[in-house]
C-alpha cells in the first residue's frame, strides 16, 4: 500500500468514526448489565453521541446516517420501525439548528444544553410508546432513565472528546 | 470580474438547493418514520422478518462485547462467595441433611407412583428437549422488555417456547432468526401467562405490565391469595407447559394482586429454551390447523396443552 492510499484508508476511518461510535453506544447500552432493574433505565447513550457530534462535526453525522441508526436502534430492541430513528432525526435537527450557540460555550451550557435535548427527546419516546403499544407506561423507570442519560453524560463526552481529539479532528464547515 | 460574479451566482444558486434539499430529506424521513410505524402495526410479520435479519447479523458481535460483562459478574460472584465461605457452609450443611430425609422420602414415593402407574396403565408425560443459550443482550429499556439469545432456527429453536433460567420461567420466544431469538420476558407489556395460585388452585394470568412487578389478572373476587403464595404456570391455553415456577405474590391488595417473578432479572446470563411440543403463541393465520373449535385468543381457552 503506498502512502497515497494508506492516507486515503486513514481519512475514511476519520469520517466513520462518529458513525461508528455512535452504533457502538447502541450496542453498548444492550448489553446485559447484572444489576438489578439498570437494563429498564440504561443511560442512552446513543442520544449522547448524536448529540456530541451533530454539535461538533455535524458534516460527518448527515440526516439518512442518523435514521438508519435509529431504524438499527429499533431492530435491537424490538421495537416497531420508526420509532427511534424518529426520535433521533428530530434531536438531529434541534441541534443542529442550535449548535452555533452550543458550539462555542462553556461545558456547562453544553451539558445544560444536552439535559434539554434528552428530556425532550425521552418524553417524545414516552408518548409514541405509550400510543403505539395502546396502554400507559410507568414514567418512573423513564424518569430514572432520563436522570442517568443527564449524569453521565460528561462521562461519555469526556470519551467521544478523546476520540475527536485523537481520531477525527477538528476541522468543520463554516 | 466576470468571473467573481459568475462564482457568486452559482454559490447564490446551490446554497437555497442545498438548503432545501435537506429539508426536503428532513419531511421526506419524518414521513417515512411515521409510515413505518403504521405498516409495523399494521403488517407486523414482514417488519419481524427485517428485525431478526439485523438481529442475526448482530449477535455474534453482541455475543463477544458481552463476554467481559459475563467475566466480570463471574468475578464479582466469585470474590463474595469467597467472603462467604464459611456461612455457605454451615447453610449447605445443614440443607444437606434435611435433603437426605427427602431422598428417602422420595425414593418410596418413586416406588409407590411406579406401582400406581403400573396398576393405571398410565401414559408417562413427554419429556421436554431444552436448548441452552447465552443472553447476549438485554434490550428494550423501559419501554419493551425482551433478551437477545444466540441460538435460533438452527437449533431448533421455535417461536412460542417457555424460557426458563435459574429454574423459574423467564418468558417465551418471540422472534427467532436462523441463529438469535427474541425472548419476551414476562414482565413485558405484552405477556400474557396462563397459570395458577398454588394453594388455592385459582386460575389466573399472569399479565406483565412493564415494571419490574407483573400483574395476577381474572382472578376470582374473593379468592383467599395472600402474600408468598406460589403462581405456577396452569399449561392451560396450550401456552405454557404446566408446573413451572413463575414467581411469588408481594402483593395482594384491594384492586391490584401483583408478583414478584422468581427468575432473578438481573442474573441472567444463559437461558433453557424449552420444547414441550406445545406451541406459546397462536400460529399465522395460514398455518392455523384447520380446526372448527381453534382457540380464538391466547390464554383465554382452555385444554389441550398436552398431546
């Protein structure tokens, strides 16, 4: 492999990175945790990662990426297609229409910023569940659920920021 | 200077194009969610078909990131039975010599049914083939309630099966793929189990309502259920086999009856899928037997959980 090509590999993994470990979270979150009730309120970490990149490298999270990891999202957990990739393409869009504010603040407006994001986006998920499955579903496990995706999200954007750091860049349209 | 131009009136040109592109693409997907959703009501087998694709592709990946999770609930296990030891010892001990009673207990009560068995010409019960698989996800969060196992089709794994772990009922297959399989769990809105009080004989149905806590449903008004009765499942509907250990009853009250089921959810690593012959879900329309008298809803009819 010459270096032409070598660096032509490179500048695509760069790209897919975002993608990437945004289905990593999906396939993170369901993995069989063995603590009591976690998989009912597992953080989702998937909203993080949307969130995190359409923030920063918007051009390598476009829309048709977003929704086919939401369809993946709804294969997995057995939920009807559409629900999630739902979900994630109106997250895409709120955000994207308020990263130039979120994109320049400090950590706290950021993560302020995701707190609003993820509470609007699991009510939403709250309410086409409870439509599409006719019946309504306990809020406190989501409750639960809404408060760790809030908590722990500086973990996960510590971890997606090292990756940009060291994988992807900085560089993003104007 | 004319070409300054030039370039200003292409940019002028393609960025409204650009911008209505995308938000043409934004509807256009909207729309498409909200179909979707309409067609996987409305057709729900083409959309489990697409799901099990994905699912199957899926689990060998699922399979290998949840082999550290294992190792380290092994890990945790193993350091707290170490703690243990000596209680452990002391309860197995004494456990020991209560079953040795029950051994001898056991061995006349075999002598005794293999005699009445004899006297009835009775015809012995089928015996259940399992399938051992790994749970290699558990998904769903609050809204479904269902595990990902790594044995499917080909392993003669069938839709409507019991799954049970740590000897209690953990649900029934939902979906299979060639090698996964989807196990509603019990808990899951959608569960529906036929079963009985075991002190009391009443029928009921175990009714999963999404919490960690399932429901008793159509259970008699005045039946004398309290807390720490055992609900079994009754094998009536031709749902479940009968005999097995679905959970105890925490709560008994006024307007609501709900139990704790027996199987330890956060515990479960591997699952017996089991095959009693009986089927836990009505078959597809086209594959009903063509019978005058077919059950019309699960749970709700009765006999015929045995050949």
């Amino acid at each position: 492999m010459n270096a032409a090509s070598f660096g032509l590999v490179i500048e695509l993994f760069r790209r897919v990175v975002p993608g990437l470990s945004t289905i990593l979270l999906i396939l993170l979150t369901q993995l069989p945790v063995p603590i009591p009730f976690f998989p009912n309120v597992a953080p989702a970490m998937p909203l993080m990662a949307i969130y995190y990149w359409v923030v920063f490298r918007p051009d390598l999270m476009p829309l048709i990426l977003i929704f086919a990891a939401g369809l993946f999202h709804d294969a997995l957990i057995g939920a009807p297609f559409g629900l999630t990739a739902l979900i994630y393409i109106l997250v895409h869009a709120f955000v994207l229409n308020q990263r130039r504010f979120l994109a320049g603040k400090s950590f706290w407006v950021f993560w302020a910023g995701f707190a609003i994001v993820a509470l609007v986006a699991m009510f939403s998920t709250y309410v086409m569940a409870s439509i599409l499955r006719e019946a309504i579903m306990p809020a406190d496990a989501v409750f639960m659920c809404m408060v760790l995706t809030v908590v722990t999200f500086p973990v996960v954007a510590w971890a997606l920021l090292q990756s940009q750091r060291w994988l992807v860049g900085s560089a993003q349209p104007s | 200077m004319a070409k300054r131009n030039v370039s200003v009136s292409v940019a002028g040109l393609v960025m409204p194009v650009r911008v209505w592109g995308q938000r043409f693409a934004f509807l256009a997907l909207i729309a498409l969610s909200f179909a979707l959703m309409f067609l996987n009501k409305a057709e729900p087998e083409a959309f489990e078909r697409a799901r099990t694709v994905v699912v199957d592709a899926v689990t060998p990946v699922l399979n290998m990131m949840s082999r550290p999770v294992e190792a380290g609930q092994a890990a945790i296990i193993s350091v707290e039975s170490f703690f243990l030891v000596r209680t452990e010892n002391a309860r197995l001990q004494e456990e020991n010599a209560r079953l040795l009673h029950w051994v001898q207990v056991a061995r006349q009560l075999g002598v005794e049914n293999a005699t009445l068995r004899a006297q009835l010409d009775f015809v012995p019960d089928i015996r259940p083939r399992a399938v051992t698989a790994r749970v290699v996800a558990d998904t769903g969060g609050a809204f479904f309630h269902s595990l990902l196992i790594d044995a499917g089709a080909q392993n003669f794994v069938r839709r409507g099966q019991a799954v049970v772990s740590h000897g209690a009922l953990l649900g029934r297959v939902a979906e299979v793929g060639q090698r996964s399989a989807r196990v509603l769990v019990l808990t899951d809105l959608n569960s529906r189990i036929p079963a009985i009080v075991e002190s009391t004989g009443d029928r009921v149905i175990v009714t999963g309502n999404n919490t960690p806590w399932p429901d008793l449903t159509y259970l008699e008004p005045n039946s004398p259920i309290s807390v720490g009765d055992r609900i079994i499942t009754s094998g009536h509907g031709g749902v479940f086999p009968p005999g097995l250990m679905i959970g105890l009853v925490v709560d008994a009250g006024e307007g609501r009856v709900s139990i704790q089921p027996a199987v330890p959810l956060a515990r479960v690593s591997e699952a017996r899928v089991l095959d009693y012959g009986v089927n836990g879900i009505l078959p597809s329309p086209e594959n009903m037997p063509a019978r005058p008298d077919a059950p019309a809803a699960v749970g709700t009819t009765s006999g015929g959980s045995k050949q």
